[in-house]
C-alpha cells in the first residue's frame, strides 16, 4: 500500500488566524512549524442540527516516551460520542506489551485544552488520574493507574519543549467541511520515573526522548491512516525525529511528512510507504526522492474497539528504523537503527 502523489510544493502557514471561520470553513491549509492557529471548534458545521456537532468531533493527546527499554504512551481521547482513557507499555527485551483503557461516556470527565501550546488536560476517578500539565519550556505529564496488569502504575514525567523546537502541524481538508488540525512533536528530552509494581524506570534526557501527537477535527465516519514515527539519536549525538503519514483528506496543501533534527523541522513531500496489510510484520519501506528508508518490525500491537457507534483496529508496529534521509541543507542524515512505529489504523467513529 502506498500513499497518494501530492504535487512537490507545499504551502507553509506563517500568519496567525482562527482555524474556522464563521461558516465552519478553514481559512488557512498546509503545514507549519508551530500551532499558530487558534483551534475554534465550536464554529464546525458539517451536520445541520448544531446540537448533534459534538458528537462529530473527535479531539485527542497522546504522549509517549521512548527509553532504551521500551515505550511507554498515555492518551486521553473524546470522541463525541464516547471518550477513552488508555495506557500502554511496550517492553523491548522480550518483544511484549500490556494496555488497560477506560471508556467514559460521551466523554464526561475529560479536560481537553482548546490549543496544544495552553491549558492543561486532565482526567481523575477512583482509580485513574491523568495530568498533561503545560509548564514553561515543558509538559509535565503524571499518572496514577491502580491496576496495571495488576499492579499499581506511577509516572511523573517531564518533557522538555522550549519555544524554538519546532513541531509537524497540518491542517488537512476533508470532504465537505470536515477537517483535521494536527500537532506531532518528536524527540522532546524526557526526564522522569515510571514505576510499574516494582519496576522503575528511571528516565533521563540522554536516552528517553519523548512525542506528543495533539489531535482536533471533524473527520468521516468511514476512516483510515497510515503513521509512522521515530525519536532517537543519530551516531554524533543529536537528537532526531521522523514523522510520515497518509490516508485522509486533501494533501495538495501539505503532507505531514516532516525530518527533525536538533529541534529543527526539515519538510518532507509525498512518499511511499509500502507494506503487506496480509502480514504487517515483514518489512515495510518509506521511499521518495529524500527518503530511502526500511523499518523492520520486532513486536506487533493490535489493539481493537467495539462500540456501538464507534469501532476502530489499529495494528501498531514496533521496530527499527535503517536508511536515509536528505535535509534541507542537502545533508544526507543517516538512521541507523533507530526504534519507532508505524501503524495502519482503521476507524468507524
């Protein structure tokens, strides 16, 4: 499977604006290296009966830190008509991963932040409480899960993010007005503990580096994607990121295509990503005029959900990452084994 061809220019968001205007119409499309659009979802119109809109929407953070152990990911999601608390952890010795989740009807209880750059989101009951706490230069990311796997789960974890590392921000149209505003942020230096029963893993900059995936839109029932990331360090030390992706909306603005490196985003066009969906474990390929790259998977995460109004499949590949990548400055940045993911996820929400 391969991504559509998108024409070579792509359009760079450089002003401030509101994401919608008052018709529910995006104002601006494209990418940016920072959330410079204010994100006004209550001014969405893709259905006519405006009090059924929220059930429409679809808003989510997702953080994950990648340690020379494993990955370790929390994320709170409201999706209108039902919302979901989840955690996961990805243990690399022995190729395994356990997740507990919580589903809260219609999303009672979560706090999402209107933007990704203020406001803190939250989440507490008896047995679970989450915190993604905006600091300056940082988020501050806490968890309390009772029962993990059986054991009780603490994490207290701070990701560095001053204001000069630069992030992926699209904003993509969907058919008619539906649309979806994105901020991925890779290879933020992460210090911290996360204890699981017994186990601590003690987290610190110069090997933890961690991703925020911050999500508002409107999207089609029917939904499908492709994403593919990384956060590690090349062999003289600097901190590197990839993010790529396909499957949704109009992409002649922008792909979310994007190469980091020291906290500095390095625009990447269309490309191909090529896998066998009959067995996503072989290797997949990323391939386009900048791009030679092969991720090879070690561990598969499968993780399913059946609602009534919402069911999703998403198979989420850890490995390594080998190949190449062209910067800007026409350097030829070399990834050698790096771990990340890449996942084929389909939605009916």
């Amino acid at each position: 499977m391969s991504g559509d061809r998108t024409p070579p220019v792509q359009h760079e968001i450089t002003k401030p604006s509101p994401l919608l205007d008052e018709s529910g119409v995006l104002i601006q499309t494209g990418w940016a290296r920072q959330p410079l659009l204010d994100c006004n979802m209550e001014m969405a119109r893709t259905i006519g009966l405006r009090p059924l809109q929220r059930f429409r929407a679809k808003r989510w953070d997702y953080y994950g830190v990648t340690t020379p152990e494993g990955y370790f990911s929390i994320t709170l999601a409201d999706l209108g008509y039902a919302g979901s608390v989840f955690v996961y952890f990805v243990d690399f010795a022995d190729a395994s991963y356990h997740e507990e989740s919580v589903t809260v009807p219609l999303g009672r209880g979560i706090t999402l932040a209107r933007n990704s750059n203020a406001g803190d989101c939250t989440y507490s009951s008896k047995h679970v409480q989450v915190e993604f706490l905006v600091e300056k230069d940082a988020r501050h990311v806490k968890v309390r899960w009772d029962k993990f796997d059986g054991v009780p789960l603490h994490a207290d974890l701070r990701f560095s993010l001053p204001a000069d590392h630069e992030s992926t921000v699209i904003v993509t149209p969907i058919q008619g007005k539906r649309f979806y505003y994105n901020r991925k942020v890779n290879a933020m230096p992460v210090e911290g503990t996360l204890r699981i029963g017994d186990r601590a893993n003690v987290m610190s900059p110069e090997s933890s580096l961690g991703n925020l995936d911050w999500g508002r839109g409107v999207w089609e029932y029917n939904s499908f994607w492709v994403w593919a990331s990384a956060s590690g360090f090349l062999g003289d030390g600097r901190r590197v990121g990839l993010n790529m992706g396909h499957g949704f909306g109009d992409t002649s603005a922008a792909t979310e295509n994007t190469l980091l490196v020291d906290g500095r985003i390095h625009k990447l066009g269309d490309m191909a990503i090529e896998y066998e969906a009959s067995d996503f474990m072989r290797p997949w390929q990323m391939r386009s005029a900048r791009v030679d790259l092969v991720f090879t998977p070690f561990v598969e995460r499968v993780a399913e959900t059946q609602l009534v109004a919402i069911q999703s499949e998403v198979h989420q590949m850890f490995g390594h990452y080998e190949g190449s990548v062209l910067a800007d400055d026409g350097e030829s940045v070399q990834i050698e084994g790096i771990i990340g993911w890449a996942e084929d996820h389909h939605a009916r929400w």
